[in-house]
C-alpha cells in the first residue's frame, strides 16, 4: 500500500484555477497526458471532487469546460453540504 500524497496550493494563489491545472496536467490524477489532457476523457470522469460550496463547483465546472475546448466529460464535483444531505437521507 502507497502512502497517501499530498498537495498544496500556495494561499496566495487562485484555488480552483490552480486546482484545475493539476488536475489536467497529471499531478493529481495519474494517467492524464499534460500534452493532451483530454485525449482520454475518461480519466478525469473517475475523480471525485469535493468542494466547499455551489459556486466553488460551478466555476470549477466552468473552468474545466473552458480549457477542454467546450466539450469533455467532467469529474465528479460535489458539495460538502450533498455530503450532508445524502446522510440524512440515508437514515
């Protein structure tokens, strides 16, 4: 078993822009091609993302659109607060 990695993002630095040019240049998802991120798009459908709030997830999905070109299937983008709402609603 592999240690977990872990990443940071400088505080003074844009969050979701630098969140997603790790994502798309394979520093936090393995198998994604930093030449051609969205060659298999595929790679970046399995991730799962959570994110503080709405806004946070809807920019992010923004962002990732805008650097795709306009067209890629997206991760999985959750807010913390769907976390909640699907606990309660399992119980």
């Amino acid at each position: 078993m592999t240690a977990p990695a872990i990443f940071t993002i400088a505080p003074h630095t844009a969050f979701l822009p630098a969140l997603a040019d790790r994502l798309l240049d394979g520093t936090l998802v393995p198998g994604v091609d930093a030449n051609d991120p969205f060659n298999d798009p595929l790679v970046l459908a399995e991730c799962l993302i959570f994110l503080p709030t709405r806004r946070a997830r809807l920019t992010l999905m923004d962002i990732l659109v805008a650097r795709s070109g306009g067209a890629c299937i997206l991760p999985q983008i959750r807010t913390l607060n769907e976390i909640e709402t699907d606990a309660l609603s399992a119980n």
